[in-house]
C-alpha cells in the first residue's frame, strides 16, 4: 500500500496518465447505480470540493473508494430488484392422447379439469390407424396425427404425457396389427391408462387365458370358476376331441368374430383345414348351453354387473337382439374382478365375462382390458369415471416426477461414510525447526499409507508429496524452513540436519491461518524482525533445492543456504527505498 501512495503521489506519473483517465474513477456509472439509490442522493446534497495540487493522492484514493462504494450500492441494487415477486408464468397444459375412433368425444369429458390443480388438459384424440411416432432415448416420444375433421384433413405433432387406450392394438380378424406404436409408446417412457405392458399381454387371448389358468389354481373351481379349454398352436395336433359339441376360437379376434360351434367330429376336421389356411393357433372349449351371459366392469374403484340375455335365439348371445340390465353386485363378483384386476402388473380398467348355464352354474370365459366396450344405461357416467381415473393417473405423475428418476435428473449422490483416517492423518508429522531440538527416533508416532516419495520444498513450506499439487497445500508461510524426518532419512541425515542454522520466520500471507511456533520462534521474532521480508517473498520462493542436494553433504547444504540468504538480502535491499 506504501509503493501505491508514492507512486499515485508522484506528479510526473499523473500527469503521464491518459486524459480524464483519473476523471472517469470519479464519475459515477449510470448505467449501473440506481437512480434512487442514497449514494446518489448523498452526492447531490454534498457540495462539491475543491481540488487542491497538494492533495492528489488523497483526492485519488477518494475517488476509487466512491467508485467501489457506488458499484457495491449498484450491485445490491440489481439483487434486490430481481429478489422481488416476479410475475407468475403460465403453466403449460398436458397434452393427454386418447386412441379411440370419433363416435365418443373425449374433449368433453376433460372439460374443465386440471392435473394437481394448476395444469390444464389438451386433448388429441385419433385411432391406432391415424397414428405415427417416433421414440427417442432421452427426447421421449413425438406423435404425428392424420385426422379428418369435417371432411379436412388436420395434420398434427405434439408429445403426449399421458394417453388413454381404448382400442384393440391387434385384431387378427380385421388385420389390423398396431403393436409396434404400443412398442413405441414403451420405448418413450410414456404412461398410459392401463398400463402398455398389460395392453401388449392382451394382444393374445391364449395368453391372457394363462393368467386366468394361474388364478384358477390359485383360488379353486368353487371361488373362480374357470372352463375347461384346450390349446392347440397348429392345425396338426387338431386330430379329436372328447365331447361334442365344442366351440372353435381362432386366433386373435374380437366381437364374437372367428369362433365356430362344431357339432361332430367331421365338422370337427373340417375345422382344421380351415385353421391350416389361416395358419394361426386355435383353442376349443365345450359348449354351455347358457341361459345369459354375466359382465363385471371394474374402473378404478367401481364396481357393475350387467346380465345379458339373447332374445333372437343366437348362441352368441353378444350377436343379434338381446336384453341388457343391471344386476347386483354380490361378493364373488367383486372377487372375480379383483383378482383379474391384479394380472400383468394391475388394471386399472377390466372386465370379466361369464356364462350363466340352463343348470345353474357360472363359467368364466373371458377378461378384457381397457378396450372394453361399454354397454348399459350408465355409458355417460362411466365415461365420467374413466376420465377421472386419468386425471387422478396424471396428477399421482405429476406429484411424484420429482422423486423419479431419469436420464435428465439423476438421483441426488449420497453422502458415503468415511471408513479411513481424513488425509490430515495420512500425512508425516510436521519436524522440529533449523536448529531447534529433535525428537528422539522412538518418540516419533509410526507413519501409516504415507506417500512412497516425499522432498524438501523451499523455506517456509511442508514436505511435498505427489498427492499435493496445489500451491496452497504445498506452502506454509507461517512455519520456519523444515528438513527430513529422521524416520524417513538416514541416520547421517538425521545427524547433519540439526547444523543448518535458525532463520527468520517468514510471516504469514494474507487469508491463511498462520502455524503455531514454538516459544523460541517467538521470541527470535519478537528480538529480530525483519521488515522487508514480504517484498522477497515471491522472489525467494522461486528457488527451490532439489532433491539430490539434500542427499549431499553439509557442507553443500551450508553453501546453498547462504547463497539463499545472500540472494534475499540483495533483493531486500534493492527494494528497502
């Protein structure tokens, strides 16, 4: 700070400065202070003070400290005006897909609802076959829709957050086949109602109809009544069949499509042929005569049961007329619901069909998914109750997409317990000072994963290790000039280390903790202080002593330490005017 003032107090150096160099340190920045801020106002009220020649200096350091003072004012400033209440932005809706075919609007039905209260619903609706899309690993999945909307065609690309199924994603019958889009709805991490793992499982009626066999086994023919039904993956194992007449389902259909009542065994073979063309698997099961048919419906929470019964004569009681009403929900009803419910992870949305025989007795046939049509005189209400079970799917996303995780946000690192010793530890124990008394080799603690290598640094400084690259680390400007421990050393080392002669404690640098001395330190730089040692610091610290010179004798070691003190007088002196 001296060298400043005599520097800046010379007039020869002000007056070589460029013009208005000193006058711009002066002059406040408007385009950073705050036009209302006090420093400003404190000015403005201050009357202006005459220059003098004799005090440039002084004016000089004036100026720069209302300088800093106007920048730190002007800072804090700008900090509490972005600190302010900002203006609250407006959320951005959730796009929800629901694959359906136009005869039901959904858009209705999420009219007005919103996802955990603050995210309003856009909704896409469009068919399996009006759907295109691209799946990325960390962009998730784009969709493209081709629609016609009263007779235009509305071409879109958006992606979903949710979608909501409610089509069949493969029918054999009508050769349609649109797994590969369930395929990619997976691959991009979108959630759908019911889930695209259970939906892709329901592309095979066969391999459904297993799940319902693991129940069956599970609960017992008295809880879960299951009919006797018989696989066969090809035409050729399709040679007989115990009792007669039987019903012939093939493949993968819907709506009563590709199933046959057989009434013999020639019926029978021709069946077979017919299964041969198709070149698909088939299943028979004996015919009930039934008396009507039973439906249970779960969605969500709800529960309904409907019974159906064919008045047009139909063996096919879901073909030709016939009369639907609402019957009552008993306790092995809701059983068959929820145990079909818990298959391929959960449905959310599910249905068993049941066959209510002229005897008396129930079979269940079949269980559907989210694709279910709906039937009775409560479609309105359970439309109603489907949106609200994706609302209530999207908001239970919505509230727990901070504690997921993902390629984007990763899982917080966790904070792992320490097990060995800090690396204050690890390090060799600090030697006695130049000249000073040395510990005796037994007293010394034993050094524990120290480094293989370790040398001398210039004076003032710690041993340094390869582990310790960092300026900070490898200097200590507050403790006196060390030398090798003796338990890393040589006994002859060891002997010649105590002839260098004491030195002058360097003081410590500015923002770093100085060591504690001993007391004979403090007392030799109480009795000799030396006041230019902060000027030779820098210079002195230049010059290091390798590692062979330490492994010399003492008579090298002597000679090099007084060329170091012959080096720092020189530059002290150099400096001292």
């Amino acid at each position: 700070m001296n060298f400043l003032r005599r520097r800046l107090s010379d007039s020869s150096f002000v007056a070589n400065l460029p013009n208005g160099y000193m006058m711009d340190l002066q002059r406040p920045d408007s385009s950073t202070s705050s036009p209302v801020s006090p420093a400003t106002e404190r000015k403005h009220l201050q009357p202006p003070q005459p220059s003098h020649s004799s005090s440039t200096g002084s004016s000089i350091f004036s100026s720069i400290s209302s300088a800093m003072k106007q920048t730190t004012q002007a800072a804090a400033g700008l900090m509490e005006h972005s600190a302010g209440p900002a203006a609250p932005a407006a959320q951005k809706p959730k796009v929800l897909l629901v694959i359906d075919d136009a005869h039901t609007d959904w858009a209705k039905y999420f009219q007005g609802k919103k996802v955990n209260g603050e995210f309003d619903i856009r909704v896409e609706q469009a068919e399996f076959s009006e759907l295109n899309l691209a799946a990325y690993v960390m962009g998730g999945c784009m969709v493209d829709m081709q629609v016609m909307r009263n007779g235009t065609k509305v071409v879109r690309s958006f992606k979903p957050d949710f979608v909501l199924i409610r089509q069949h994603a493969y029918s054999m019958a009508l050769g349609e086949d649109f797994r590969s889009l369930i395929i990619g709805l997976q691959y991009g991490g979108v959630h759908t109602v019911n889930s695209l793992h259970s939906i892709y499982n329901f592309c095979s009626k066969p391999w459904v109809f297993s799940q319902l066999i693991k129940i069956f086994n599970s609960l017992g023919p008295e809880k879960f009544p299951l009919v006797e039904q018989t696989f066969f993956p090809s035409h050729k194992q399709m040679l007989t069949t115990p009792n007669f007449p039987v019903v012939v389902k093939l493949g993968h259909a819907h709506a009563g499509m590709g199933k046959v009542k057989v009434e013999n065994q020639h019926d029978f073979r021709d069946m077979a042929s017919i299964v041969a063309m198709a070149k698909t698997y088939a299943t028979t099961e004996p015919f009930i005569d039934s008396k009507y048919d039973i439906r249970i419906q779960k969605i969500g929470s709800n529960y309904k049961a409907y019974m159906r019964t064919s008045i047009s004569g139909n063996w096919k009681a879901n073909t030709g007329s016939a009369m639907l009403e609402q019957i009552a929900m008993t306790e092995r009803y809701r059983l068959w619901a929820d145990a079909c419910a818990e298959m391929f992870g959960g449905l959310d949305i599910c249905a068993v069909k049941a066959v209510h025989s002229k005897d008396g007795k129930d079979y269940i046939i079949e269980v559907m998914d989210s694709s279910m049509p709906l039937i009775g005189e409560h479609i309105e209400e359970d439309r109603q109750l489907i949106a609200d079970l994706v609302v209530s799917k999207m908001t239970q996303l919505v509230a727990t997409a901070g504690s997921t995780p993902s390629p984007l946000r990763p899982w917080p690192v966790s904070m792992k317990s320490q097990t060995g010793p800090p690396l204050g530890q690890l390090s060799q124990p600090r030697p006695p000072p130049q000249g000073g008394p040395r510990q005796p080799q037994g007293s010394q603690p034993p050094r524990t994963n120290a480094p293989p290598q370790q040398r001398l640094s210039p004076q003032g400084q710690q041993p340094q290790s390869p582990q310790s690259t960092s300026p900070q680390q490898q200097r200590s400007p507050g403790s006196p000039q060390q030398i090798r421990s003796a338990t890393g050393s040589s006994p002859v080392q060891a002997s010649k280390a105590g002839a260098f002669p004491p030195q002058q404690p360097r003081p410590p640098a500015q923002g770093r903790a100085p060591s504690q001395p001993s007391p004979t330190e403090m007392s030799k730089q109480q009795t000799t202080p030396h006041p230019h040692l902060n000027k030779s610091q820098s210079l002195t610290n230049n010059f290091s002593i390798p590692e062979s010179s330490q492994r010399g004798n003492a008579t090298e070691d002597e000679a090099k330490a007084e060329t170091i003190r012959n080096l720092r007088k020189s530059f002290a002196s150099l400096f001292s005017d």
